[in-house]
C-alpha cells in the first residue's frame, strides 16, 4: 500500500485526449521525465493507486499526453479526468540530487510552534520577491512566506513542515 508520506504530487489529469485513452496531465514538476520510472499514482477516492505508462509526450512547458496501460478508449480516459496525480518521493529525491525543490513541499502538513495546525501547502508561489506557501487548512487559505528563519524543523518521512511565525503574522 502506498502512503502519502511516500508520493508528492505532481499535477492533475485534466481531460481527455482523442479517442485511444490518453489523458492530459497538468504537472508542477516534470520528474516523470527526468528519473526512470514507468508509473505514474493516482489518488483514487483516497487511495493512492500506481498506474503504468505506455507512453507520454510534452503538450506544453507544464502538459502531457499521457497513455496508461489499460486505459484504450475516451470513456475509460473520462473516468480519470480531475484526479491528482502523484510521484514516488524516494525517486523524486533521486532525480534532485537528495536536493529538495519548492514542489517537493506541496502536500506537507505545516504545524506552528505557538498557533497548532495550519494546514497543507496547496502550492508554492514563486512569482514574487519573497517566495509564498499557499496552505488550505482550519483557518481557510493562508500564504506564509517561505522564509528559512521561520522554519524551526522538517520531518520529510512525516511530511511535516513546522514553523515559528512572526506574532501576528496570521491575522494579516
């Protein structure tokens, strides 16, 4: 059984692709092409389920075309529309040099020291100066900056970011 402390995710099958089965996938981080690995896992009414390629071509800089083994018609392909997608983290790691990137922290719970639980990292905004953690939790949507002197420990067997925020940071 696959855990989700062992897979980050890496995007979501979007829509179908023609009439043989392919899906197309919206990916945050291309490691399906950089490290081998013949599947690919899908969360499937919560249960992380690998799926093996047949094959996959770039669409565009963040798409695939994917074809998954025994998944041969549109109707098939309809069924896996809007599913997250995942990788394997140990070979996510292997592709990174052991390195973490910004996506590898997509999915991490976030505990604060002084305020609890503040949710799971939805995504990672590189856009501005300061780079943002986007989380969805009991407090709704938050963005923390992702600033290295808040974090106070990273469990990534727990996937567990917990941090020292600023006071008043979380009531902006």
């Amino acid at each position: 059984m696959i855990r989700d402390n062992e897979v980050i995710r890496i995007g979501t099958l979007t829509k179908t692709h023609g009439v043989s089965g392919e899906v197309v996938l919206q990916f945050t981080d291309d490691v399906f092409d950089r490290v081998e690995c013949d599947y690919l896992i899908c969360k499937i009414d919560g249960i992380l389920v690998p799926f093996f390629m047949e094959e996959y071509r770039f669409k565009s800089d963040t798409s695939a075309l994917i074809k998954f083994e025994r998944i041969d018609d549109a109707a098939a392909a309809a069924r896996l529309q809007g599913i997250e997608v995942y990788f394997p983290l140990d070979l996510a790691e292997q592709a990174d040099g052991g390195e973490l990137t910004w996506n590898h922290f997509v999915g991490m719970k976030v505990k604060d020291e002084v305020e609890g639980d503040l949710g799971e990292i939805v995504h990672v905004d590189t856009q501005t100066i300061n780079t943002l953690f986007e989380l969805d939790g009991p407090r709704g949507s938050l963005l923390i900056p992702a600033q290295e002197e808040f974090i106070v420990d990273l469990d990534r067997k727990a996937r567990l970011l917990t941090v020292h925020l600023p006071e008043g940071l979380l009531d902006l």
